[in-house]
C-alpha cells in the first residue's frame, strides 16, 4: 500500500482573509472615519468664517480711512443718526449705518445694514461727559479745558469713533468694533 503524504504550506493556508479579518479592518476604518469628517468639515467652518471676519475688517478699516477724507468740521453731522442737521439739506448726508457686500444683517436688523459709526454721546449731541471706556469718556473733546454736559458737534478737535459690524454668519451672530480717534490734521 502507497501513502502519499502531502504537505501543505503555511502561506497556502494563510492566503486567504477571513470574514473575521474584513469585520475588524471595516470596524477601524468607520471609526477612523468619523473624526476625519468632523476635522474637515470644522475647517469649512473656519475658512467660512474667517472669510466674513476678514471682510467686516476690511470694512471697518475702509470706513474709518474714509472718515479721515471728509471735512473735519462737519464730519460728526454727516455720520450721526440724527438727518436733521445734515449740512446741506436735510437726509443728503451718508448718515451712521453702511452697507458691507459679502456681509448678511441681523435677522433683528431694521435697515438692513450691518455697517454703523458710533461717536460719544447721544448719537443726536456729541458729548464729552460721558463715562463710555471704549470711546475714552469722559474727555475734552474742544479742547477748553472743561468737561461737560454740551453738544460739541460743532466745536470738537478730537472725534472719538467706532466703527462696528454686526452680521450673521455662517457661524452665528458676529460683531466687530474698531475705536479711532479723528484730529483735524
């Protein structure tokens, strides 16, 4: 009687995968998975969001460069709130809000425009009595010596303005503010 024996390798048995094998690597790769999605996906976001914060900068530097253009001596009457003391005629002026392309209003927002000039006061009286950090209040804003409770829209020598972006982004509500202080120079 023959006996064949017949050997079987080690890389013959091993050379298939088995089901347990695929189970494991699709296992570690949906786990792997998640965590690269969300990175990529919070990147979109900051690039997103980047770009908007980028723009309302842009904004707010152009505006106060443009402020820096205008006739000092009437540039708070032609960047308040208030229409009615616009020189010229009533409403001709630019006035406090502007409009930022690339940039969404508030959902609250009653013209539409996220772009407003702030000075220190009422918005309607330009005061030096007011206690308003951001704008370095009080202070003599005439240059009198005296702080007080006056309009100075028609007397001032240093013009404290900010200027502030208020949008909804893509990642909410935003807001920036950028203070300057103006001089007849």
């Amino acid at each position: 009687m023959l006996v064949l024996h017949i050997k079987q390798s080690q890389t013959s048995a091993r050379a298939g995968i088995s089901l347990l094998e695929v189970l494991i690597a699709v296992a570690v790769f949906t786990i792997s998975l998640g965590p690269i999605t969300s990175s990529l996906f919070t990147s979109h976001s900051l690039v997103a969001t980047n770009r908007e914060t980028s723009i309302a900068m842009d904004a707010a530097l152009s505006m106060v460069a443009e402020l820096k253009t205008e006739d000092f001596s009437t540039l708070f009457r032609r960047y308040n709130p208030n229409p009615n003391d616009d020189p010229g005629a009533a409403g001709s002026a630019p006035g406090a809000n502007f409009v930022v392309l690339g940039l969404d209003p508030l959902r609250d927002d009653p013209d539409g425009m996220v772009g407003q000039i702030l000075f220190p006061g009422t918005g309607a009286e330009l005061r030096e009595d007011g206690a308003d950090r951001g704008f370095g209040t009080p202070r003599d804003l005439n240059g009198d010596g005296v702080i007080d409770a006056t309009d100075h829209g028609d007397d001032f020598n240093i013009l404290p303005v900010m200027v502030r972006i208020e949008w909804t982004g893509h990642s909410g509500d935003r807001r920036i503010e950028f203070l300057s202080a103006l001089t007849d120079a």
